[in-house]
C-alpha cells in the first residue's frame, strides 16, 4: 500500500496563496468597517425618528387644544353678543313705547317722567332720555339718579347744541325711524351711544325720544359676570379703536379673540372678546417632560454607542497614532532635547538640536563629554555643568551657558535638566531641554535700556507721579517732583486721592500679597481715569489730580496718580469770579427793568377775569336772577382768579430772589381744566367753541403748573382773536386743542381757523417787545417761549394749507415726562444777590 504525500508549494503557488490571503483579509477587515458604520449611524436614525413622532404628538396636541378653546370662545361670544342685543332690543322696545305714549297725549311730564324713570332703573347703562321737538327743544328730560345735574346738563341742555345729536334727530324724522349713532366721547361721561325714536302725532312728526347710553355701563350691565372673569370683553368703536374694557387680568401676546358687531348699533359698536392665555395642565406637562426624559435617555443611549463604537477603533488604531504624535512632537518642538545614560553617554537628540547645532543625530549619539558642541575655551565648565546634572544638583531653573555650532558660531542657550523614568519606575539617565536665549536675552538688554529712557522722561515731566499698591499702601514708584514736594512716603499720595486706602493690615508672612489678590481686575483696570482738584494746605498750591488704576509688573493692582500744578491757573479764576460777580450785579439790574412791563402783562388777564366775575354777578344781584349756588360758584371762580394774581406776582418775586420756581408733579388733565375756566370768558365773549381732546394714561408732568397755564391760555386766547378777527362762521368759527404723548414727551396743539401768520412775522414771531396788535406789548409769545424751553420742551408755528391757501394756523410745545435734566450752572458768588435763572434773561 502507498502513502501519497502532500507535494511541496512551489514559490509561484504560495505567491498565489498570499495573495488570496490577502484579499480575504481586507474583505474581511472592510466588512467589519462597513458594520462598524452601520452601528455608528443606526442609534441617530432612531433617535431622529422618535423626535420627530414626539414632536408630531405634541403639535397635535397643541393644536387640538387651540381648536378648542377657539370653540368655545366663539359660542361665549355669540352668546355674550346675544345677551347684548337683546337687552339693547328690549330697552327700545320700552323707548318705543315712551314715544308711542307721546304721540296719544299732548307735552305732559307726568307719563313721560313715570316711564323714563321705570326704564332708567330697568336699565342703569342708559344715563338721559329726553324729548324734543323737531327744532331742537327739549321739552323734557330724565337723567339717571347716578348722575348730577352738571353731567346731565353737559348731555342735554334747554337746546340740543351738539351737532351728532341734531344730525341724528334729523335723520330719525327723515327716516321716520329709530336713528342711532357711533360711539362718541364726551369730556365728562365718557363713550357714550344715542338713540333717536320719532314720535308720530295724527300722521305728523311731533319730535323725538333721545336715549343716551353709556358704553361702559352696557358692557357692565349687560355682559354676565362668569363671562368676565374667563374672558377679556371689551368694545371697539370706528377704525377699531378700543373705547371700554372689563379686562381685569392683563392680556398677553397671541391671545385667541372675537369680534361680532352690536345690532342695533352696528358696525359702529363692536364686541371683542379675547382668552386668557393660561398654562398648559399638568397633562401636557406630564407629556412634555415625558418626551424630555425619553429624548435624554435615548440620547445617553446613543452617546454610550458610540463611545464604545470609538473605543474599539481607537483600540485599532492606537498603535499608529502614537507612533504618528511622537514623530510629529519630534519633528515640530522648537526646544533641543538631548537624552544620556547615567554614564553621561548621549542616547537621543531630536531633530531640533540637531538643527541648533548643525550636527547630525550620528555626530552626537554614543559620544562621551566633552561633546562635540562644547566651546573649547568653556570646557571646564561646561564639565562642571554636566557632572552636576548627572549627580542630581541642577538647579530647577536650569543653567545658560555658551554652545558652538558646527560652524564655530556660538548662541546663547539654557539647559533644563530632569531624570528619565522608564515603565518600571526606575531611572535610566537625564533628560536635558536645550532652548535658545540669545532673542529673548538681547530683548532684555533693549527692554532695560528703555527703562532707563522711560524713569528719565518721569523725572523730568513737570508733575508729581506716583504709583502704590492697592491695598498694601506700598510705594512702587515716585519721580523728582513728587520726592521734592513729599518725600518717598506714601502720605503725599493719599492726601491728593483725598482719602485713605484700604491694607491688608496682616504681615503674618513676608510675601503679603494685596487683598485683591485673585479677584478679577479688568473691570477695575479698564475704567477711564478720575480727575478732581484739590488743595494742599501745607504746600499752598492748587494740584489737578489724575488716578486711575493700573496692573504693576508683577500683577498686584495699583493706583497711579499724576498731580499738576495748577495754583495759577486758579489765582486766574478766582480774579475771573470777582468780575463774575460785577457782571452779575448790573445783569440784575437789568432784569428787573424787563420785569416791569412782564408784569404788567401777566396781571392783565386774572385782573381782566376779575372784573368780568364781579360785574356779572352785580347785575345779576340786581335783577335779582341769581341763585346761591351760582353766587358761591363765581365767587369761587373770583378767587382763584385772585390766586392767581398772587401766584403770578410770587412767581415774579421768586424770578428775583431764588433760581428754580415751583415745579411739582401734576396732572396734564388739571392743568387743562383749569386753564379751560380762564379761556371760557374770552371763547364766550368772541362766540368760538372750543374742541379739545386729551388722550388717556398722560403720565404726570413734573412742571410748574400756573406757568404752564399761562402758556395755554396766551395760546388759546390768541386762537380766538385770530378766529374773530378772521369772520368765520359755523364749523369754521371753533379752535381745537389736542394732547398726544409718547414715551419722552406731551404734545400740546392749538389750531385755530384764523388768518394765519405772515412769512415776514413769522420769523420774528417769538422777539421780545414785537407786535402786531395796536395795544399789545410784544412780551407773550415770548415770555411762552422762554416758559417752554426752562422746561425743556420746544414751542413752535406753523401754518396749515387748504388748497393753497392759508386756513389757519397751529401752536405747539412739547414738555418732556420724567424728572428734569441737571442744567449747568455757573458757581454762585456769596451773599444773596445771586443773578436768578428761573427762566432766559429774554424774559
């Protein structure tokens, strides 16, 4: 029997065979890649794909509960809209009834007073029902007992007067049915709404039954208390201009509303109902923070993945990492490293000591001191240097020393010495770090010679400087002129800085640092200078001090102080005051010479108003025709009048004695309201209606009322010259005064429908002592102005244009809101004859 044996691989055969080896390993080796990636990138799809389902489930969510509470706001709203309505309804339902009443009996107050009172009490949002004639008369009228008779007779007089009433009557006896009007404000009642209901007698218009409501009152009255508290009701008129609320919590951004017209008052009045955004419920919470924590643990899952996913490649490639960061150190140190045995025989050197010395690694490795880059005429100590590193006594900061190139150049350099330790903790010779010294050595040498330059420049300024530690109080600097005024204490420092600094007070240790130490300083070291004067009693001199803060050479924080002479500089000025103080004098005179005709002009008016007062009351006395309260009334009106004289002629005083007038918080709507009773004696006298307007939530002003008064007023009386003089008629025959604000200013506006103002007079219309009246002083516009500008506002002019024409013209000035700005002013000389700024000397 034979036995077949394998026959030997020839060297063809196993070439193939590698190479098949080969390929198997690196499909292998590419396989194992491949899956790795796999891995790598399936736990982020994951986790993508459920983020995205969470954050579907919560806009669906979301959304659901935003549809409905969009639902359920439109039926609380419809609703509300209905409750509205039909209480509007059933009010002129009863209105109705009170005219059909009418058109049966003749002008008797009796079923008219029973059924207007029935229907004020059924119904507290209505303030005035009232009859009238078709000409405007009104034979009778029921106000509501909320109301007094000064707010009633501001709605309705003995004449309808307001032109929305008349229009609105003459539209319901056109129409021959209940007419009603758009929101409209009064000053007194606020947004108010009117009704006018024909009255019909034997087939003929007799008058109609007016019923005036107060908007506020419907949205109190008629809108249920439940509805209130979940929602913000409120009610828009024209252009959707917001005119009552029963908001009591605050509305915030991106709240659901809805709006629905009011019949019968549509689409003048609309209903606006807007949600209280709340916070989501504890479910949405629970599902929020439920998606949070999966998210984070998904994500720690996916972080634990791939670390361990970076490990095992890590593990692969660590060897060739490693040996690529070790040539890459070698190749890239700029520091010469050089290691020897404990024999002192060369073992390595890197690339860049071979570099700094122009030997190769061959000339170097295996060589024994002396080596070959010692400097012949250095070997003893270069030996020295070299045995003390071998036996463990190199200094930690190393040795400099002189190294030849192989050129024969020498550079300066310092030698770093520490023991080599192998794997097993055991020392196997001395690693030395050569670094070349010789840029940084001749840097030295520059930096200290412009030392020398710098203290020669500071001995020679003609200012004391000086520097100390913050906190230590330790002298680090002082020039010549500081050492010649001081000496080299720090006492001369702290008495020009003017007050004492903080020390450690322990000197426990010798190395006391500041107590400051390690707190961050850029916000100390990065403010700008301080500068103050300050007088050195025992030196007689008058020094401008300049400190700010600095970091010394070693870090500590300090504080340098720079001092200059400037006691001539001050002798200059103190001659200068005394001259001041001359000036001042005859300014003073002067003033008081303008004061004359201002005051003439300033009393003219509460006088002119007082003697209107008293001779109206005496002929009323005489006849017999006035009442107590009407007596009371004007005399009241009299003595504010009479108040005001005195407060005139004490502003003028105090214009003499003191700088600042009376300037305290008030409100822009008192101002106003006083003004208005001054104003109503000239529009009446002149028969010009004044239409005013003052937008709510005007902040206070912080401004010296009377004053401010006075400028209205002088506005306001011009306005109705300018009118009266001009002949208009009707509309045309009224001035309007409007208040605007913003968040820095009020805007006062006067228009009137006058003749305007001249190109020529308009550029000289605010100079002291022009006119263009026959009897005037030229000192009103002025005086305004100069009023406007202390307070820091502007006052201006212009004309307004209709189709080419000039149709008037229109005042304005502007206070700021807030506390006033610090005005400069010159220091005051002694005594109490100091020259008064209250208002410009053009006053």
């Amino acid at each position: 029997m034979t036995v077949d044996h394998p026959k030997p691989l020839t060297p063809l055969r196993r070439r193939k065979w590698s190479q098949r080896l080969g390929v198997l390993r690196a499909r292998a080796l590419l396989r194992r890649m491949q899956s790795d990636r796999v891995l790598l990138v399936l736990p982020l799809v994951v986790f993508i794909l459920f983020l995205a389902a969470m954050a579907a489930l919560v806009s669906y969510s979301q959304q659901a509960d935003l549809q409905r509470d969009k639902d359920n706001l439109q039926r609380d709203s419809e609703w509300a809209q209905q409750r509205i309505s039909l209480d509007l309804t059933l009010a002129q339902d009863q209105v109705q009834a009170i005219a059909n009443s009418l058109s049966l009996h003749e002008d008797r107050p009796g079923p008219f007073d029973v059924q207007s009172l029935r229907l004020l009490r059924r119904y507290p949002q209505i303030f005035l029902v009232y009859y009238a004639h078709a000409d405007g008369t009104v034979v009778f009228k029921k106000g509501s007992p909320n109301l007094a008779t000064e707010q009633i007779n501001s709605l309705v007089g003995k004449t309808l007067k307001r032109a929305n009433s008349l229009q609105l009557v003459q539209q319901a006896l056109v129409s021959q049915k209940t007419a009603y009007s758009t929101p409209f404000k009064s000053a007194d009642n606020g947004w108010l709404l009117e009704t006018a209901t024909p009255v019909m007698r034997n087939d003929q218009l007799a008058g109609v039954v007016g019923v005036v409501y107060s908007v506020e009152g419907i949205l109190r009255n008629s809108v249920p208390e439940d509805l209130n508290a979940s929602y913000a009701v409120s009610l828009l008129g024209p252009d959707n201009q917001l005119i009552a609320s029963a908001s009591s919590q605050p509305i915030r951004d991106k709240a659901l509303q809805y709006r629905a017209p009011l019949p019968p008052f549509e689409p003048g009045l609309v209903l606006q109902v807007s949600s209280y955004r709340s916070s989501p419920s504890w479910t949405t919470k629970g599902l929020y923070w439920s998606v949070f924590l999966l998210s984070a643990l998904t994500l720690w899952t996916l972080l634990t993945s791939w670390n361990q996913l970076r490990q095992r490649l890590s593990a692969q490639e660590a060897l060739t990492r490693e040996t690529a960061f070790r040539r890459a150190i070698e190749n890239s140190l700029s520091t010469g490293m050089q290691a020897v045995d404990m024999q002192g025989r060369i073992q390595y050197v890197n690339l860049s000591f071979c570099r700094m010395t122009g030997f190769e690694d061959s000339d170097l490795i295996g060589s024994q001191p002396p080596y070959p880059y010692w400097p012949a005429q250095q070997g003893a100590e270069m030996a020295l240097a070299i045995q003390q590193s071998l036996d463990g006594l190199a200094p930690p900061s190393g040795f400099a020393l002189k190294i030849r190139r192989k050129n024969g150049s020498e550079f300066d350099a310092r030698v770093y010495v520490s023991p080599l330790i192998d794997v097993r903790e055991k020392q196997t010779g001395w690693i030395m770090s050569v670094t070349d010294i010789t840029e940084p050595t001749r840097i030295r040498q520059e930096l200290a010679a412009s030392h020398e330059r710098f203290v020669a420049v500071l001995e020679g300024l003609d200012a004391a400087v000086s520097v100390i530690s913050l906190g230590t109080e330790e002298p680090l600097f002082a020039n010549k002129l500081y050492r010649q005024w001081f000496g080299a204490s720090v006492h001369g420092h702290l008495m020009l800085n003017g007050g004492q600094m903080t020390s450690v007070g322990d000197d426990d240790h010798a190395d006391t640092v500041d107590s400051f130490a390690g707190l961050p300083a850029d916000e100390i070291l990065e403010g700008h200078a301080n500068a103050h004067e300050t007088y050195v009693e025992a030196l007689d001199r008058w020094f401008d001090v300049r400190q700010r803060y600095m970091q010394w050479v070693d870090g500590r924080v300090a504080q340098l102080l720079i001092a200059t002479d400037i006691t001539p500089r001050k002798r200059a000025e103190e001659t200068a005051r005394k001259q001041e103080e001359k000036a001042q004098i005859t300014s003073r005179l002067i003033t008081m010479g303008e004061m004359a005709s201002s005051l003439a002009h300033e009393l003219n008016q509460p006088l002119t108003a007082i003697s209107n007062y008293t001779s109206g009351m005496i002929a009323r006395v005489k006849t017999h025709g006035m009442a107590q309260h009407e007596l009371v009334d004007a005399l009241e009106k009299t003595g504010r009048q009479a108040q005001r004289a005195a407060g005139v002629i004490k502003r003028v005083r105090d214009f003499v004695k003191k700088s600042e007038p009376a300037r305290v918080s008030c409100r822009v709507q008192d101002i106003v309201r006083n003004t208005l009773e001054l104003a109503e004696i000239e529009l009446t006298r002149r028969n010009v209606r004044l239409l005013n307007f003052v937008a709510p939530g005007i902040p206070t002003l912080y401004a010296d009322p009377i004053l401010i008064e006075q400028v209205l007023l002088n506005l306001l009386r011009n306005a109705a010259e300018s009118v009266d003089k001009a002949g208009r008629q009707g509309n045309l025959r009224s001035i309007e005064l409007k208040i605007m604000h913003d968040t820095e200013r009020v805007t006062f506006t006067v228009k009137d429908h006058g003749t305007g103002i001249d190109e020529a007079v308009m550029e000289r219309l605010f100079e002291a002592f022009y006119t263009t009246k026959a009897e005037g002083l030229g000192i009103g516009l002025n005086i305004c102005r100069s009023i406007i500008e202390y307070h820091q506002g502007r006052l201006w002019a212009e004309n307004y244009y209709n189709q080419g024409v000039i149709a008037g013209c229109i005042f304005s000035f502007t206070l700021p809101l807030g506390a006033p700005r610090e005005r400069p002013r010159p220091p005051a000389p002694a005594g109490d004859s100091a020259p008064p700024d209250f208002l410009p000397s053009r006053f």
